[in-house]
C-alpha cells in the first residue's frame, strides 16, 4: 500500500473528541491491523513500549493514552467487555516510530501522521 492508501486508512478510523474540535484519536483495537499486528496481545506490548516512549519524551502519558472498556459482541452475538486504549496523534507517531526501530514498517512511512 502507498503512502496515499495508508493515509487514507488511518483517516478512515480516527475519531474526533466530541468536546474538543480537531483532536483526533484512534481505538488502539482499530489500529493493530492496519500496522501488521495480527493479534491484539502482540499489539498492547506496543503500546506499552510507546508509553513508556511518550514518558521518556517528556509528555504526560494520561494526555495521549486513556485506558478504557467497551463492549463488543462476540460471534455467538454476547456482549463481552473489553480493554481497548484512545490514543492520540503524538501515540499513533511513536507506535509507528518503534515499528520502524523493529523493521515492520518501511522508511517510506515518516510522512504519514
């Protein structure tokens, strides 16, 4: 996929904070995919490392990681409660900086924000 089509998909499932206009975020369970993680678990671990990224940059982790429940229904149609993370623009940079760090993304992905 191009930068155009990443760009697009990534903009296909942000979000924007009903009661602050042009702050985007992201459900880090709608994320994993599209970044090449095939199972939620393999992802949370990213997330903890962009965490502790975030921390080390010098910004307040609770600014740009909000831990939440949400349900879900499940095949058999019960609704199961689930932990999934809103993150913001700068976490959605840093997930994808570590994902170079570990060679999952090409170079050719620093323009997508």
């Amino acid at each position: 996929m191009d930068i155009r089509g990443l760009t697009q998909r990534f903009d296909s499932i942000s979000r924007e904070l009903p009661d602050q206009k042009n702050v985007n975020f992201w459900f880090a369970r709608d994320l994993h995919d599209p970044l090449g993680y095939s199972e939620w678990r393999n992802f949370e671990s990213v997330i903890q490392k962009a965490i502790t990224s975030c921390v080390n940059s010098g910004y307040d982790c609770n600014d740009h990681f909000v831990k939440v429940n949400k349900m879900v229904v499940l095949g058999s149609g019960v609704q199961r409660e689930i932990e999934d993370f809103i993150q913001t623009r700068r976490v959605h940079s840093e997930e994808k900086a570590l994902d170079k760090q570990a060679g999952k993304l090409p170079r050719s992905t620093d323009c997508v924000d």
